[in-house]
C-alpha cells in the first residue's frame, strides 16, 4: 500500500499541467535536502505553537522520521518557488489508508504569506487527495484559535464537525467530503 501511494504521488508530480501553481510553484516529495528547512519552520513558536504536536524538532528526529518514511501512511509535500528553488512551506496527507485521512499543511516562510498561496497549495493537494489517492473524505485539526486557517479550509468547503481538546487545548475538527 504504501509504495501504491508514492507511485501514485510521483505520477501526480511528474505531470507539470497538475503540479504547477501560477507557473510559479510546484510540490515536491519530501527528503534530507528539506530538512533544514523543516526543521527551522516546525521550530519557529508561531508556527508549532498551533500545531497539535508541540514538540520541538532537530536533525536526529527529522532523519529517523525520514528513514522510516516508506513504511508510514502519508504522503509529504514540500512547496517549492520555481525559479528560486526556494523550499516555502509542507504540506502533508496522514492516515491515509484509515477512515480519518487528515491533511496537514505550514507556509513555513512567512514571506510568502498573505498571496492567496495557501489556498491554492492547498487546492492543489486536495486535487491530489481526491483524484489521484480517489479519498471519498478528509479531515483537518486546527487549533480554535487559528481563524485564518479556520477560514481557509471553510473556503475549500471544509466543514466543522466538532471540537477536541488535545494536549490541553482546544482543537476544531473539519471535514471535506467530495472535492471538486
């Protein structure tokens, strides 16, 4: 199963006409030569700090989660500027093969916040998740008191389904069914 999702997500890169925001971005699939950057955004407080895993990451975690990545069920995306290779931001599928699939998504360089860029990565991967995966739904945690990103999934058509506490705080539940 799992190498059926790398295949798959290899086959939806390689296609430049699906792969390509603006003509100025494309994903690429995780691997070492992104972990500085990774690493530098997941450890920046205002990026983990909505995040539902809190912990901070460094070089050993982020090698031993990359030498186990063949055997996990997700699938992870790096952002990419085209024409200065510059890595922008991660976007992930998790839980893909279970009945809650969940998407994870960090516009790590905040430079390139603010441009609508969110949501058309985000679309992108969407794409992906229901045309080339063929995933009926998916979900999405956000912390209640990230409004923007509230708002960027309920642009996509994501839809509140419930709120979680975890780790001692409070969490949205959304779910996006049937993506177009």
């Amino acid at each position: 199963m799992i190498s059926d999702l790398i295949l798959k997500a290899n086959e939806f890169l390689i296609n430049d006409s699906c792969n390509n925001i603006d003509n100025e971005y494309k994903f690429e699939l995780i691997n070492v030569k992104h972990s500085s950057s990774i690493i530098q955004w997941r450890n920046n407080l205002s990026n983990y700090s909505l995040m539902v895993n809190q912990n901070k990451l460094n070089n050993e975690l982020q090698q031993e989660f990359l030498d186990k990545y063949d055997t996990l069920d997700r699938l992870d995306f790096i952002l990419i500027h085209i024409s200065s290779k510059k890595y922008i931001g991660s976007f992930s599928l998790n839980n893909i093969s279970t009945d809650t699939p969940e998407i994870g998504k960090l516009l790590g360089d905040k430079n390139f916040r603010g441009k609508c860029l969110g949501y058309k990565s985000t679309k992108l991967l969407l794409f992906f998740a229901f045309n080339y995966l063929k995933l009926k739904k998916l979900y999405a945690k956000t912390r209640k008191d990230n409004i923007s990103n509230i708002n960027l999934n309920k642009k996509l058509g994501f839809k509140i389904i419930k709120e979680e506490e975890i780790n001692g705080k409070q969490f949205i539940i959304m779910k996006l069914e049937n993506f177009t």
